[in-house]
C-alpha cells in the first residue's frame, strides 16, 4: 500500500475530470485517471498531472461495461493498495438534440448506460472497498463526490436523457450518502451550472448572450478550475459532520429571483 491517499476521477481526459485530477495531484493525491481516449491522443492533459511528481496511473476504461469496470478496479488495487477518493465525473451529452418527442431509445440507453447506471455500478463496487478498507485502517475515512448538473432540475427538452441522467446521479448521492452513513464514507454531490468545456463549445453564443442578459447573477462562464476546487473543499475532510450535500457551482443559477 503507498502512502499517498489514492483519488479515482472518471472522465479525467479533459474539462472538470481533468482539472479535479490536476487539482488533487497538486495537493499530494496518487491519481487514477479513467478515460475512452487512447493515453497517447490526450498526454498533454495527462501530463500536467504527472507533472506534480505523485503516483500516476491512466486506464482506458468505458464505466458503463461491467467487466472493463471491475477490470479497472482491480488494477488500481493491484498498484496502490487503496481507493481513497472516487469522483464520478464520466458523463456524455446525446449525440444529436432532439425534441423530446423524437428521442430513440438508442439516445436513451447511450446515455443513460453511461451517466447513471455506470455511476451507479462503479460506485457501487468502490463502496465495497472502501467498506473493507475502513474495517481494516484506522482513521481511513473515504469520500465519495459525484459531479451531476443544473440539469439535474432545469428542463432542457432538447436533450431530455441527460437531464434524467443527471437527476438520476442526484439520487445516486443521496442513496449511497445514507447507505454508507453507518461506516463512515462521506458522499457529496457538485452541480456544476454552465462551465466551459467541450460539451458546451457548440451552444457558446446561445449562452454567451444569456449570461449577459443576467442568467446568473455572477455574469461569466464557469471554468473546470471552478469545480475542481470545489471537489478540493469536499475532500478536505472539513465536512466531516456533511454527507448527502449538494454544492451548487453555478453562478447563482440556483437562485429564484424576481
């Protein structure tokens, strides 16, 4: 087992699981990178995490397959030891919008194997582990973050399943939150609002033009830098009598004003 607290961080190629990952390893976390990309076609990005000299491991792995999922875990067993921090952050948009009336069941079971029932099961199988360790380490006390969205509660009608994904990894925090009270694992939930990242790039003007008009009250796009420093907070331990919480990263989104 290293010494190091070990931080697993789904969809850590690029955006907010990149800069969370980027974030931990600055604060001393080995890092385990999960992606789809091939390593070679996203070493920029992963060399900034290496870069802060810690214990790295990158692993192609698609969450929403069981055996590539278990597969993965063994693997950061078998180098570390130990699974400190899991971030849930691997999620994908439907490829094509469509009007609600015309969503396929392909979109559906796309996104949704992905957003939610890969979140579900991989958090599921963390638990275990992180049960085990706490049984068997003193003070070892494990957090679990899961990334959800302002979709979680704001219809887009446009791209329906991510929305129901999302709210979907809402309950997921709240489950596992209250499951995993009685051992000590703390699970937490980020609702990023309107960040700047790939999935965003091709709605830039449409939300460039909201935000000025006051969509939010702080009038500018997030950055990943915005949620990988909340994720920062959350695995601080300083919320140690918090667990089930939502921290809203959203610019005030959130609020209901007149």
């Amino acid at each position: 087992m290293i010494d190091q607290k070990v931080a697993l961080i789904t969809g850590a190629s690029r955006g907010i699981g990149n800069a969370i990952a980027i974030q931990l390893a600055r604060e001393g976390y080995a890092i385990v990178a999960v992606g789809t990309s091939s390593e070679e076609s996203i070493k920029p990005n992963l060399d900034k995490i290496r870069s802060f000299g810690y214990p790295f491991l990158y692993i192609p792995c698609n969450i929403a397959v069981s055996k590539e999922r278990e597969e993965m875990l063994q693997l950061v067993l078998s180098h570390f030891g130990r699974l400190d921090v899991l971030v849930n952050n691997a999620g994908v948009a439907p490829k094509q919008r469509m009007d609600l009336l015309d969503t396929t069941e392909e979109s559906l079971d796309y996104v949704l194997g992905i957003n939610l029932k890969g979140t579900f099961f991989l958090t599921q199988s963390v638990a275990k582990i992180m049960i085990e360790e706490t049984c068997n380490t003193l003070n070892h006390k494990p957090i679990i973050i899961n990334i959800s969205s302002i979709s979680a509660y704001t219809s887009s009608t446009q791209r329906g399943e991510y929305c129901i994904s999302k709210a979907g990894v809402s309950m997921i925090t709240t489950l596992f939150a209250d499951r995993l009270s009685e051992y000590g694992i703390l699970v937490y939930e980020i609702r990023p609002g309107i960040i700047r990242t790939d999935m965003t790039s091709s709605v830039q003007t449409k939300y460039d033009e909201m935000i000025a008009k006051g969509l939010t009250p702080i009038k500018r796009w997030g950055s990943p830098e915005d949620i990988a420093l909340a994720a920062s907070v959350l695995c601080s331990g300083l919320l140690g009598f918090s667990t089930g919480e939502i921290l809203n990263v959203d610019g005030g989104f959130h609020l209901r004003r007149l």
